[in-house]
C-alpha cells in the first residue's frame, strides 16, 4: 500500500495499456470487496455496462457509512 502503481513498466506501455482498456492497475486481496467490485465494474470495456454516476455515489455512500459505523464501533 502507498506505492505508484506501475513503478517497473516503462511508461509508452503504460499509455498503450490505458488507451486500450488492457492495463488495470493491482488491486490488493485486502480491498474491500465493494470497492474491488466498483471499480472493476467501472473498468469494463463497454461502457453502456460501466455504473452510472449515481450508482457510484451509492456506492461510494454505502461504503463510507459501513467504515464511519465501523470505525465508531472499534473505537467506541
């Protein structure tokens, strides 16, 4: 955690694999698995199936709110 992504690819293979949807970056086992879902959902090539603003807002407000209840719960 708190390392760049892509540290050991020289960066014209970066771009390649950006621009054609093949480079993704890793996402750790201990990712949350409603984040780990989101942002591959947000990854798909088609976009008519990536999420819409709204369905990540969602997302991003249920996730927030689990952390906040779970952060009061450990800490209370």
């Amino acid at each position: 955690m708190g390392q760049k992504p892509y540290v050991n690819i020289h960066y014209e293979t970066i771009i390649d694999g950006i621009v054609s949807s093949t480079l993704r970056p890793l996402v750790l086992e201990s990712c949350d698995y409603e984040w780990r879902s989101l942002m591959e959902k947000c990854w798909l090539t088609e976009p008519s199936k990536r999420p819409c603003f709204i369905e990540i807002a969602k997302k991003n407000v249920n996730v927030f709110s689990f952390g906040i209840v779970m952060w009061n719960f450990l800490m209370g």
